[in-house]
C-alpha cells in the first residue's frame, strides 16, 4: 500500500471518529511522532517499540502496512 492511501484510510476514519493523530496517539499511549513516521514509511515496525505501535495502528486502522 503506498503512503498516500494509507494516509487517505487513516484520516478517513479519524474524521469519522472526531480525533486526530496526535489525539489518538496519546489517547491509546504512543509516541505521536512514532506513530507519523510509521505512517510517512519512515520506520518499518519491524521490532520492539516500532512494532508493538504497528500492530496497535493495524488494530484500530486495518491492514494498512501491506
């Protein structure tokens, strides 16, 4: 999935929800930038903290990182 769809979906679904990325992120405990650079394809969420956000991130948004 490129990054702009992935941003498309995101934002889809935190309009619906009334939140934005920052809001989310602190409201689920993450890094907010952690979470923008996983979305901007800058980390790969492969190991550790980078990891368990990804998999916080496919929990609420889908698979987004396909």
């Amino acid at each position: 999935m490129n990054i702009e769809l992935r941003k498309a979906i995101i934002q889809e679904r935190l309009d619906s929800s009334g939140e934005t990325v920052t809001s989310w992120s602190k409201n689920n405990r993450l890094d907010h930038r952690l979470v923008i650079d996983l979305i901007d394809g800058k980390f790969l969420g492969t190991r550790g903290v980078t990891l368990k956000t990804r998999i916080q991130l496919e929990k609420f948004f889908g698979n987004i990182f396909d």
